[in-house]
C-alpha cells in the first residue's frame, strides 16, 4: 500500500464522501443517519488529527509558498470542530440535528476542494516522493494516537456559553 501522504488523505477524502453521499440518499433511515454521523465524526477527528499535527507543520516548513492556504486550513478545520463538537452533545431527533450535519458536510466538502485542487497539487510540486511517503508512514502511524472523541478546542466553551446567553 503506498504511504504517499496525498494518497492517505485522499483516501479518508473518499471514504468520508461516501459517507455523506449515503446521508443524502432519500432510503436511507434515520437510525442510519445517526449511525452516519457518528462514523463522520469519528473519522474527521483522526483525519484532522494526523493533518495538524504531521501534515500542515511538515508543509508549512517545507513549501512556504502554500503557507496562507496551511493557515486558512487550520481555521476550517475550526469551524468543522466547533459543529462536530455540538454533534457529538446532540440527540439525533433534535430539529437542529439534521441540518448542522448538513452545515457540517458544505463546509468539509469546500474543505477538501481546496486542499485537493488548490493546494495538494503544489505540495506534490515542491516535495518529493520519497518525503511524501515518509510524511505519510508517519500519519498513518500517528492514527493511533488521535483523541476518541471531537477535542474541545481551547476557549471554545466560553465562546460557546457567550453565543448562548
Ligand atoms: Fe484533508
Ligand atoms: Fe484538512
């Protein structure tokens, strides 16, 4: 199996979409929706997991002309926390279930159009297949090592507590 870092992205890429593709299907029950979000949820926390902690610094370092895009990354990945958090509290009748999730699947799918058509593409320019494939190994290692559950970013619960007052 390679250990090409793009490829490993792109592959938890795929899985995820397919995920939302079933979400949307019309048969799909609502016992597997909530079963959906959950895998989401489960998934996205070790995807971003390996991204922040391997991934973005590496390429950050290494190719600093995609600086911006590794920075407006970091806060999408942000956004998609803050959602995943409240997800991850929710009952999945509450009314406001259904459409976070669908929030939710806009903004990875606008996420993942810019790492895979406005960034990847520069990485795979400037770096080479050997450091990729090391950058990958080492993700697909640090998998292990992500949080169970969506991490309660710092500061977030006050921010969330003022919104809500
Ligand atoms: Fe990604
Ligand atoms: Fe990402």
């Amino acid at each position: 199996m390679s250990t090409d870092a793009i490829t490993v992205l792109k592959e938890d890429h795929r899985e995820v979409g397919r995920l939302f593709a079933e979400f949307e299907k019309k048969s799909t029950s609502p016992k597997r929706k909530a079963e959906i979000v959950r895998e989401v949820l489960r998934a996205l926390t070790v995807h971003t997991h390996i991204e922040d902690t391997i991934m973005y610094p590496e390429v950050r370092t290494r190719v600093p002309e995609v600086e911006d895009d590794i920075l407006e990354s970091f806060e999408e990945h942000h956004v998609v926390d803050v959602l995943s958090l409240e997800l991850q509290g929710m009952q999945p009748d509450d009314e406001r279930f259904e459409p976070k999730f669908k929030v939710l699947m806009e903004s990875v799918r606008h996420h993942i159009e810019e790492e895979e058509t406005g960034w990847f593409p520069k990485v795979r320019e400037a770096l080479g297949r050997k450091e990729l494939s090391e950058i990958g190994a080492r993700m697909i290692a640090e998998r292990e090592n992500a949080p169970a559950k969506v991490p309660e970013p710092k500061g977030l619960r006050a921010a969330l507590d003022a919104l809500s007052e």
